[in-house]
C-alpha cells in the first residue's frame, strides 16, 4: 500500500505544471477614479468639444467621409465638427467583441472587456541590452525580439518593439511582416503608412496564410495601432490608417497619446475628456466607413515633468487616468486598450516601481489590452532585453492569478492536517510530495537562493540572470513557421515587390 502510493506521488510530481497563460481574464474588481455623474459629464464635454470646437482632419478622404453622415467641414481651416447623433451611431455599430485569428488556433485572441491581453514594449527607435549597449534598432534586434515575444505565452500580439532602423522605409513594411510571419504564430501587426503599404501588407499575409479573399474580410487577422495627434487632429497616415483597416475588416486600436500639462490639460479628468474626444472622433471615422468594422477604444494617458517637460509613467496620474479610461471604455462597452511603461534610463528600480504601478493601473481599470507592459525604457525610446525578462517575470505572475489552476485556494488539505503531527512538519506529507513540483511558481529571473549560495554562484544580480535567459532563448534551435511552401513564395514576392521599388510611406 504503501509502495503504491510512493509510486502514484513520484509520477505526480514529475508531471508538468500546467497553466494557460494564453485565455486570460481579469480576476481583479475594477476600481474607479470618478463618479458615475462624472463620468457622463465627461463623455458629454467629449461630445461637447466635437460638435462645438471640432477637430482637425488632414486627410481629404476622411473629411468627405464625415461630411457625408451630416458633419460640417470647414475646407479653408480643416476642422470637422460631428453631431453626437452621428457618434452615437458610430458607437452603436462598433462591435463589443472581436475574435481575432492567429498564425496558430491557440494563439487566437478574443478582444472584449473582462479579457487580458499583453503586448510587449513597441515603437521604440532604440534597442539595447548589457551585451551591446544601447543603438538603434537593427533587422537583427527586430528578429531577435520577435522570437522573444513569440516564445512567451503571456505575451499575445506582437508589436513593433524596435524600428529597424537599416531597412529602408520603402520595404521595410516586408521585413516585419516577414519576421513576424515566420518568426511567430502569434497575432500581427501592420504598420498605418499609407495605402500602399497597408494593402500590401494585407495581400501578404492573406497568401502566406492562404486565406480567400472572403476569409480575409470576415476575421481580422492583424491589427495596427492609431494614435491622434493631439490636441484634437487626425493627420494623413493615421487618418488613412483607420479608413483602410475599416475597409478590410481588421482592427484598428484608436490610442490618443495624452500628455498632461503638454499637449492636454493638466488635470486628469481634462487630459482624458480630450483623449475620449480625439478616441470618438477616430471610432466614428471607422464605422462610417464600414458599420462594424472592429476597433479598440484606447487611451495613453500620463503627465510630464514640468520642471523638464519630460515625458513620466507609472505616477499616480498615470495610474488614475487609467481608471478614468477604463470608466469610459465600459461606459461605451467597447474592448480597449491602455499602457504600462517607464521613463526609466536603464533597468532598475525606477524601471520596475513605474512598470509596476502603470500596469496595476491597467489591471483595475478593467483593460483589455495592456501595452508597454514589457521591455519599455525611457519613455518609449529605446526597449531593453533586459527589462523584457524581468517585467515577463511580473506578467506571469499576473497570469497566474488570473488563470489559475483547478485546485488553487480549494484544496482544503485536511488529510495532509490530519496527517502531521502538532509541531511537526508538512515537508514530507502525503499531500505535499504529491503536489511539491507543480503546486507553486516556478520563477522565471528571480532568484530565491539564500545569501551562502547566491555567493557560491558569483552574486549574480538580476540583469544577469535576465541577459543569460534572453541569450539562452536566442542561441537555442529557432523554429519558423508556416509551410516551405508559404515561406518561399513569401520570400520570392517581397523579392520581386523589392525588385519593383516597394511602396513609399505616406507622411
């Protein structure tokens, strides 16, 4: 009997832990930075400030867009002004929820609000880690930071962490959508630099993942990022952005990037009455040029330094217009998107408080989609290996408390009670020699040696247990992905697209 039951709890323990970090929701109670009545004065301001004040539209497209739902324009100073009948509307007719697919089944994600959803960093010019320093973004870092988000399954899209700073613009669309294609399983992401470029990229990945065109239209399979240009205008690019993705039936994340004191009030409840109002404008863009086309309300909203008028994250400000954002989105109903980061220099403590606090920000505001939340390091200029690791190791302990697994806190454990003795020991009950490999985290850079074998080991600090982790991830066998067939006919169109001079940005 006995022998049996060491048996049935050495086969237990050897089993692999076992937790999908890929289905995430938000187990945490949202909190709120205002009242309901606020609130709703806040989203009527919003509506207040773009039927009286307007904003500015660059692309002529676009203002014939909103002229034609009833909108006045003003063609000599570029100013749109929308009815709140007309965004009501646009609202009315934007989906709640948005299946999104995915190089592999298991890699889809569904965008509605209760879900979680992490992007690493993106959008930084610059690169760097303890190995080669800080510089800007190469070919190389970009592949190398798409394996590392791919082989993360609590990051679920990839964004564009670096620019590849040594592709030409012309066909640097290519190179991404490659690297991401082959590279990763995971949701894409496709640049907003005009129709060319968009309708490119499109026509790519439709091949690559030999979609029809009827399937293409009917489920978004990529996403881009729109940020309006505050105060209150939408340049060409982003303009378009929205109008392309909107025709093709994929997501568009509407992301006003806000900054108190710069180009926003002050205030918190100010900066995000216009970010609501900019977030309205760009929403309604897309449903009057396809009713239903999916779209995320999104916000990025922090303060600035005023004694240096430096960008800052992760400060009380940024935590509380969070939860404003996260009022606003629930009071539209709309999936959304928000964003942790760090104005950090290097990866230290101040790196980790602002992450931290910027991401808890998100988590109680109810976020859908957490950008930023991984990697980002001054202000979104440069994206550290580094960091990648050591904000994965939060994330994942996130995840954890927000997937679980089936026994977690049930377990009432009353026969491993029942079992040891008064001032014994559970170390080698019945109950814990079942469960000691797969009951706990396993850390993935913390280190929870005692001080005698820390020193033993060389008094590795974090960043060095972090560059050894993204180094062993790189230098190990790379899987690709997609077939050999798709690979090479993917290879041999961006070749003869190169050939024919790619397709210039739109600015």
């Amino acid at each position: 009997m006995r022998k049996g039951r060491a048996a049935r709890r050495q086969a237990e323990a050897t089993s692999k832990r076992q937790i999908d970090y890929h289905n995430l929701k938000n187990p945490f109670p949202v909190m709120r930075a205002f009242s309901d009545d606020h609130i709703a004065a806040m989203h009527e301001g919003a509506l207040h400030i773009l039927e009286t004040h307007g904003i500015k539209v660059l692309l002529p497209e676009a203002a014939q867009i909103f002229a034609k739902a009833g909108a006045r324009y003003d063609a000599d100073t570029q100013m749109a002004y929308l009815g709140r009948d007309i965004i009501a509307a646009a609202v009315a007719s934007a989906p709640k929820e948005i299946a999104v697919a995915a190089g592999a089944r298991h890699k889809d994600i569904t965008l509605k609000l209760g879900n979680l959803v992490f992007q690493p960093g993106a959008g930084a010019p610059h690169a760097t880690d303890l190995v080669k320093g800080r510089r800007p973004g190469t070919r190389e870092d970009y592949d190398d930071l798409t394996r590392l988000t791919n082989h993360f399954d609590v990051l679920h899209m990839i964004p564009p962490l670096v620019e590849p700073q040594d592709v030409p613009l012309n066909v640097r669309h290519y190179f991404t959508l490659k690297s991401q294609l082959t590279l990763s399983d995971k949701v894409p992401f496709v640049f907003s630099r005009g129709t060319p470029q968009v309708q490119e990229s499109f026509e790519l990945l439709q091949e690559f993942r030999g979609l029809t065109d009827a399937q293409f239209a009917a489920q978004p399979h990529c996403y881009t990022i729109i940020n309006t240009n505050s105060p209150r205008t939408l340049d060409i690019p982003m303009a378009q952005g929205l109008i392309d993705f909107a025709r093709a039936g994929q997501v568009s994340i509407v992301t006003p990037f806000t900054l108190m004191g710069a180009m926003a009030p002050i205030t918190v409840a100010g900066a995000i009455t216009l970010s609501h109002a900019e977030a309205l404008a760009a929403i309604t863009l897309t449903q009057l040029t396809n009713p239903g086309a999916p779209v995320c309300y999104g916000t990025f909203t922090s303060n600035v330094d005023m004694k240096s008028g430096a960008p800052v994250f992760g400060t009380p400000e940024h935590y509380r217009a969070s939860l404003a954002a996260g009022q606003l989105a629930r009071f539209l109903g709309l999936p959304w998107r928000s964003a942790s980061g760090s104005a950090a220099n290097a990866n230290n403590v101040q790196a980790a408080n602002e992450t931290q606090m910027g991401l808890w920000g998100c988590l109680m505001a109810g976020s859908t989609v957490v950008i930023h939340a991984a990697g980002w390091l001054e202000g979104g200029l440069s994206v550290s290996y580094e960091k990648l690791i050591t904000d994965i190791e939060v994330l994942q302990m996130v995840a954890e408390l927000c997937a679980g697994h089936e026994e977690a806190g049930s377990d009432l454990a009353l026969d491993a009670i029942a079992e040891v003795q008064p001032s014994g020991h559970f170390f080698g009950a019945d109950h814990t020699m079942a469960r000691f490999q797969t009951e706990f985290y396993a850390p993935l850079v913390h280190d929870y040696a005692n001080y005698g074998t820390w020193e033993e080991r060389g008094r590795p600090d974090t960043n060095a247990r972090a560059t050894q982790i993204w180094q062993d991830i790189l230098t190990a066998p790379q899987k690709t992905y997609g077939s050999d067939t798709a690979r090479g006919a993917l290879y041999d169109e961006i070749a003869k697209r190169t050939a024919a001079g790619g397709a210039a940005p739109v600015s």
